[in-house]
C-alpha cells in the first residue's frame, strides 16, 4: 500500500514534502485551503507564514504573512482527521498550527540571542537537538542529533494532550507529540534533510516520512 496524503500549503512549491512522501513509498496531492476529505490516509501541514495571534490570544507582536484563510483551513483539517483517528505529520507553521488548534499559544518572535541559531531568511540554520526518552525522535535518532531550522517563532504554552519531545538551546521545542492522537510535529524541514535533499551535516529526514506513513497505513 502506497498511503495518499493530503499537503495542506501557502499556495507556494510542495516539491520537497511530494519528493520526500515519494521517497518514503507514499504520495501526496498538495493543495491550498483544502476542503477536509477523509479519503486521503493522512495529513501533512508544510510549513509556511504565520498563524494570526488573535487566534491564540495575542495581539501581533511580530508575527508576519499571516493568512486568515490558510488558518482557517487547517484549523478544520485538524478537526476532521484528527476525529477520524487519522495521523497528521506537521511541519514547523504546522507545529504551531496543532498547538493553536489545542489551546496553546506561540513565542511570536525568538529573542535577539535565539533567532541566529534559528531564522532561516538565507538559508536553514543547522543545530543539535536533545530527544525525549521514550519519544518517536529518540526512536529514531537517539538523544542527540543535528536538524535544520527556518523559522523566526516558537511554542509558547502547549495545548492540551501535546508534549514536548525535543529541544534545542534556550529550551526551544523542537517536536511534540500528542497524548492520544497520532500527531507527529517538528519544528525542523525533515523534508529538506532526505532525498536528494540529504545533507551530511544533519540526521536523514526521510525517518520521519517513513514513521508517518507506517501509521497511515494503518490509520
């Protein structure tokens, strides 16, 4: 079985999340402001801009490219696959979005000691990570690895059932994964660390594809 995924994105290139599904023996359709269908065996939250505070409770305090109609989307896509028992690999923004979605909140803009280590406008940022014993990353990587970053936001206060699994300095989370539901998020690019898009400096990103898919297999 070859699972089908549905890619909720900004609108922009889903090459590199297609390629990795591809890699990884699944396949994908990447659409913008999807409507939730439950025929696709999973979802994928690329990563993207910026939810808008308002929807955690904060007025905007450095958030940027914010797209009421992309959060309005993937907040129901959260609420249909999620219902349905269906897994959800989400991707840095879609990190975010499934903290949001539960009830927490997000750093709007990483300290000024923070975001070298982490803002991505020329490129990604490389850095280790420290696992979570017991966690889907220790699993697959043990309890130190190199991952990218691209992101200028962070989780604040999680959301109900999410726990933190990886972090990287200054206590940044760098994954989650849910109490009872099948989500698997990161903060890092896993689909720009696998493929033709592996690099020696990182972990293969292609684990996390792998893991994803085998639970929509048997979703």
């Amino acid at each position: 079985m070859r699972p089908n995924i549905l890619i909720s994105t900004g609108g922009g290139d889903a090459s590199n999340y297609l390629a990795a599904l591809a890699a990884a023996r699944g396949r994908g359709e990447a659409r913008y402001c999807p409507a939730p269908e439950l025929t696709y065996d999973g979802l994928l939250l690329a990563g993207g801009d910026d939810i808008a505070p308002a929807r955690f409770g904060q007025e905007n305090r450095g958030s940027r490219g914010i797209d009421p109609a992309r959060d309005e989307a993937e907040l129901a896509l959260l609420d249909v696959f999620c219902a349905a028992g269906k897994p959800v690999l989400a991707v840095c923004r879609g990190l975010q979005v499934v903290n949001v979605w539960l009830g927490g909140d997000l750093v709007q803009d990483l300290s000024p000691a923070l975001a070298p280590f982490h803002g991505g406008g020329d490129g990604d940022r490389i850095h280790p990570i420290r696992t979570a014993e017991g966690s889907l990353l220790r699993r697959l990587y043990g309890p130190v690895c190199a991952v990218n970053s691209a992101h200028h936001q962070a989780l604040g206060r999680l959301g109900r059932g999410l726990v933190a699994t990886a972090w990287s300095e200054g206590g940044v989370v760098e994954a989650a994964e849910h109490e009872t539901l099948p989500l698997i998020c990161v903060q890092f690019h896993p689909e720009r660390m696998t493929g033709a898009k592996a690099r020696p400096d990182t972990v293969d990103g292609g684990a996390v594809f792998r893991a994803f898919l085998e639970l929509a297999c048997q979703a």
